[in-house]
C-alpha cells in the first residue's frame, strides 16, 4: 500500500487547550512497556497499585474505584447507565456543553431529566437547586460539573452536595477537568459518584475514565431492579474484575494502564496539596498577563478554574486566525470556544506539567504580539510583569 | 506515597493465550510518540490514514469505517446500541461466550432475541439459521460471531450472509479474533457490519474497537425513530468525527490511535494474503504437533481457527496447574477454558507477530516437559517433526 511510504508524522506540540494536556516522556515511555495479559499476576499487581493511587487523588477509600476503559465521556456514561433505571427521575445541573451533555445521557438512559440550568460563564446557582429539590422530592439523584470545560467555570460543591444529601439524593459529580488539579474531597463531601479523564490534569494520554463510587450508591446499584443498559459499562460486572475475584469481563487497555500508573507516580511524587497550590499560582498569573494586555475573562474570579481559561477576544478580532497563527508560529494548541460561545472566546489550559512559568510567559508573548498584528492595543512587557509578579509573590 | 518508591514490574511474558497477542515494539513506541490534540489537523490526517488502512484489513470500501475509542466489548455494544431500537426483534447466533454475550447485549438495548445456537465446539448449522428466519421474517438482523475466541470455531459466513441478506435483514459480524489474521471479506458478503478488537491478529495494545458499516445499515441508523441509548457509541455523532466535518464528539485515545496505526502498517507491509497464508500454516503446524503429542483438538478440522487453538487437557491434567507452569517455567502465557469449558481445555493464541515458528517450537517443548511430569504418555521429538514437518511443506 502507497500510504505505508510515507512516515508517520507526529511533531511535538504544545498543548495549552482543554485537554489532552501535555504528557511527560516518563509517562509515555511507560505506555511503550511490554504489553501483559489482562488477567496476569504482574498486571493484575499493577491495577492494584493503580486503585491505591487513585483513591490517593480521589481523596477516598472507596472500594470501588477504577479505571474504566474509555475517555471521560464513557465515565459519565458510567455514571448514568449504573445509577439511573427507566422511569427514574433525576435532576442535572447545566451551565455548559458538559452539564447538557450529561442531561442527555440521562435521558438516554429512560431518566425523567429535571433540568437546573445556569447561564455560559456562571456556576449553578444553589438557591436554584434547592428550588429543585423541593418541587421532585422523588428524585433519585443530582448530576453536576464540578469544572466546565466548555466555559472555565468552577462549580462550587459543598453547599450543594449537603443539601442533596439532606434530601436523601446521591450526588454524581463530572470532575474531568479537576482531578489532579484541585480539590475534589470525595469522602469530605461525601460525593457518591465521580468520574474524570486521563488526559486533563492527570496528564496522561486519553482513553481512559477514573471512576470512585461510595458504598450506599455501590448498594443501591446492586441493588438494581434491571440490568445495566451497558453491558460494557456495567458495574456490576467491573467491580468483579477489579476486585478479589478478577472475574474476566472485557481485556483492559493494558498499556494505557501503564500511563495512568506513571501519571499518578508523578502526582504523587509531587503532593496533592502541592500540585493544587501550583495549578493555582500559574491560572491567577495568566489571568494577571490577559488582563494586563487589556483582555477580558469570560468567568469572575471566584468561579476561576485554576485548570482552564476562557479568555474573550476583542470585537473584530478573528479567534480562529488567532488560534492558527498560535499554531503555525508556536504550535501552540489553544481551545475554540463551543456551543454559544464559539467564535467569542479561546480556551487556554495549564494543566498537569503543562502549567508552568516556562508555557505562561511563552503563550502571553507569542498571543500578545499576535493581537498587535489583529489592531489591538496590548503591551507585551507590561503582561509579562504582571504575570511574573503574581509567580514572584510567596 | 510509599507505593510509588517501588519500581513498575512489567516483564517480558510470551503471549499465546487468547489475547492480547504479543506487540512489536516498533508498535510500542508508536504509543510513545507525543500526544497531539483530538482536533489537530496531524492527529486528523493521522485518523484518515489510520481509517484508510482499516478499510484495507476490513477488505472494503464503506465510507464508515472508523475505530471505537474502547476494546472489542465496545465494538460489539457499538453494532447492537446503533443497529436496535427497543422493541425490535433480532435474530443472534451463538456458538460459545461471546456469542452469548452479544445476546446479552442485544438485550439491553431492548431488543426481542431469537437465539439460534450450538454446542461449544461446534459452528452454528445453517439450516438452524434457515428456521429461524423462516419463523422470524420481522427480525431485523442476524448477529454472530466469525471466530468463537472462547472455543476457537471458526464458523463459516458465506452461506448465512447470503440466507440473511435473502430475507432482506442486516448481518452483524464479530471479527474480534479473525481480523488481520484470516479473511473477512466484508464487502464482498455485503456484511453491514463487522467490528473487531485491537489486540487480537492486529496485535496491537488492547483499547481500540475498529468498527465498519455499510451503506444500507448507515442509512438505518440514521433513520432511527428514537436516540442511540449510549451517548458514547453513538455512531450518528462519531461518523461527524471521523468525517469530514470533524465535529468534536469525544476525545479520542490518541496515542492508542499511533499504536493502531503502526499496527496496519505492519500489515499492510506482509501483504493481506501473505499474513493469511502464515496464520493458516503456523497454526496447522501446532496442530500437528499436539496431536503428535497425544492431545485432541476441540474443534474438527473444517472448523478450526487459524488464529486460536483450544486442546483438550487429558483426564487427570490439572490444566491450572499447566498453565502455571508454563507461566512460572516459560513465562508463557496461554487461556484457560471459558464456561463449560473451564478446567476442560486450554486456548493457544498463535495471531499477529505471535504466530512464528519460535513460538509453536518452544510451546510444544514445554508443554510436553510439562505434561511428562504429570505423568501423561508424549514423545516431544516426535511432536516438534510433526510440526516442522507442516512448516517445511510448501
């Protein structure tokens, strides 16, 4: 075949978008280790290590935590298909695309949706879920994003999780963008289902979904009157897999496991507390660099993922030439805005070893002279001393 | 942590068992290759090419050709969850586990299941086929597996394509262990759809689905009256991904997608007939040596695969016991025996990279220094000039 002649070609990037975010070489070196069988002793040791891991950034003791095989829409899939059955109600929170997307999950899964929506830009509204509450006492559970990667948006969980709880719900929380990045206090929240991605702020490649599900909705699925609607999905049969039994269900991505094994090394190596305190300190110094070069940030500060930006573009400015010139010139990979948004803002992540000084003061530079060449006032200089001041501070 | 000042263990196992098969490392240092963005125009060319290569191994020209971001379980739930609407009937043949398992499947999405099977061992009879359809002109669509991974039958699809397509329904083909390593020539049974698993005769990494659709089934998925019930597997909107519109569905596992690609690649090198030619002979040249060794085949000649082998354990063999040894001894990994047949028979994976002579020389010689422990008659010499013997012939 012709296209055999042709070398692969895979350049290095530099992926400051939504995610995938950049993977250390430690981390895909790991994935080129020698692939094992799926039911094998030594992988079986390694899936082991891997759950002890991820209880570790979860923040629980969870029994039932994995990995499942797919990316972070297959773990709200997850989420969805083992805690709803036909005719359940339930109520989701949206304030973006992912929010939406999880409502449609639910509706496929033959859920009754109660929809608590707020605006692109803005967190859910507690005072509006308490509303919910009130007027579906019968539902089920609450599903909600705790980091909006469509939007930046930054969920606050407490109040919520307790009032959920108070009304006898489970409380199913989409933490694809946080985990690893900031803190998702499973067990302090008591949050009942939580699922993430391998390629945000755990930094390692996609095609893989952390799970952790709290004992009463691990109950409550074993308790299900009907079968999981996925078969692929289904809990029921995972959790014999990951657990003492290792009853064979479906052949694990075993070499992706080797990445997520890597990944959360390198987090733990580094400190949880740590990681969220640097993730933290490199978003407010990107937002002090896109502020100081007179752009606006789409979310107010308190609502800030330290993980994603959204950061508007000037009236007149075309956000797709921007985000090609960042690529042709940089290769910079920034994100498009979606749904409502699209066309009005770009997405810049710093997550995992991605957020550092070295990506911040190169992305302010390379994006402030590209906006002088759009007609845009800007000073270069002045946003990299913003931006540098915030680093400097203890 | 203290788990992570412990070195990762993964050693060198030699794979023969059911899959996953054994990975070039020219394959495993593809997956290493940096990660790139799910929308990067690289990744997106690498996707295409990825598919054309797909479509050389599928033996097809369907514009719906694409890989499922999940194994081959994924790949199977990805035909029934598209195909099935709640409340259709369908017809779905089995003849061992993973033909069950897709009527399980089939189940979930709500489907009326005709069950057409056979004893494990044995290949599904046509003229069962036949009645049922006859019995069953409303069913929509006649599902069954080619290669039977949990018996090694191979079952024949020439006839009951024809007989399926006759009745004016849909033929839904497993290729999970046939793909790469024997023919599955889809279009020209006009199969509609064919999925299969990485990790098999493609012999790359566990993790990826490749899937394809023909025409007249694409058009039935459209035309659907209600939502595909898993968002993730919703071939409505990934067909949007994998085309040209590159619509952002789900993040696709990237680097399993080199891997994939490096995999065809290898291929597409040997040549289709070549790879089919050296299955067919490495796997008769085992044969040989086992029956050699004393040992019966479950499967009769006609019906054998190429790609995996299932020998019955002698009375009195504690077949855990062999496998263990083959695994302490050789580093050798083979399958156990699935349902029924557990604790009966082990299963010899000869696929991909896997099926050389190396392999069938060094098996036979310790499974026969193995079995000559437990007592049981054998002459190795004899069985290894049985199997050359196959090798050398032209």
């Amino acid at each position: 075949m012709d296209m055999v002649k042709k070398a692969r070609k895979v350049p290095e990037k530099i992926l400051l978008g939504p995610g995938p975010t950049p993977v250390e070489s430690r981390i895909l070196r790991a994935m080129a280790e020698p692939t094992l069988g799926h039911l094998d002793r030594d992988f079986i040791s390694l899936m082991d290590e891997t759950r002890d891991l991820l209880r570790f950034v979860f923040q629980t003791k969870n029994d039932l935590t994995v990995a499942m095989s797919g990316t972070g829409s297959a773990g709200m899939e997850t989420a969805c298909v083992n805690m709803i059955e036909r005719g359940d109600k339930v109520i989701v929170c949206a304030h973006g695309v992912f929010g939406t997307r999880m409502q449609d999950v639910a509706e496929r899964c033959g859920a009754e949706v109660v929809q608590v929506n707020a605006p692109m830009g803005k967190p859910v509204d507690p005072e509006d879920v308490r509303k919910a509450l009130k007027v579906h006492p019968d539902a089920k559970l609450l599903g909600i994003v705790h980091a909006e990667t469509s939007t930046g948006v930054l969920q606050p969980l407490e109040e919520i999780a307790s009032m959920v709880h108070g009304a006898g719900m489970f409380m199913v929380v989409d933490a694809v963008t946080s985990l690893g990045g900031m803190d998702v206090p499973v067990d302090r929240l008591g949050l009942d289902m939580v699922y993430s991605g391998s390629q945000k702020c755990l930094a390692c490649p996609p095609g893989l979904a952390p799970v952790t599900v709290g004992p009463k909705a691990v109950e409550h699925i074993k308790g299900r009157k009907t079968k999981v609607q996925s078969w692929y999905l289904d809990l029921t049969m995972i959790m014999r897999y990951w657990g003492q039994e290792r009853f064979y269900h479906h052949t694990a991505p075993v070499n992706m496991v080797y990445g997520l094994n890597e990944g959360l090394r390198v987090i733990a190596e580094e400190g949880l507390q740590e990681r969220f305190v640097r993730h933290r300190k490199n978003a407010s110094a990107l937002w002090a660099g896109l502020e100081a070069l007179g752009l606006e940030l789409l979310v107010e500060p308190a609502y800030r993922l330290p993980s994603l930006t959204s950061v508007k573009m000037p009236e007149g400015v075309d956000e797709a030439a921007v985000r090609r010139r960042l690529m042709d010139e940089y290769s910079i990979e920034v994100g498009s805005g979606l749904g409502d948004l699209k066309g009005k803002i770009i997405r810049i992540g710093l997550m995992g070893s991605g957020s550092n000084r070295k990506n911040i003061v190169l992305f302010l530079s390379a994006l402030g002279e590209i906006l002088s060449g759009e007609g845009f006032r800007n000073d270069v200089g002045t946003a990299l001393s913003a931006a540098l001041k915030v680093l400097e501070k203890e």
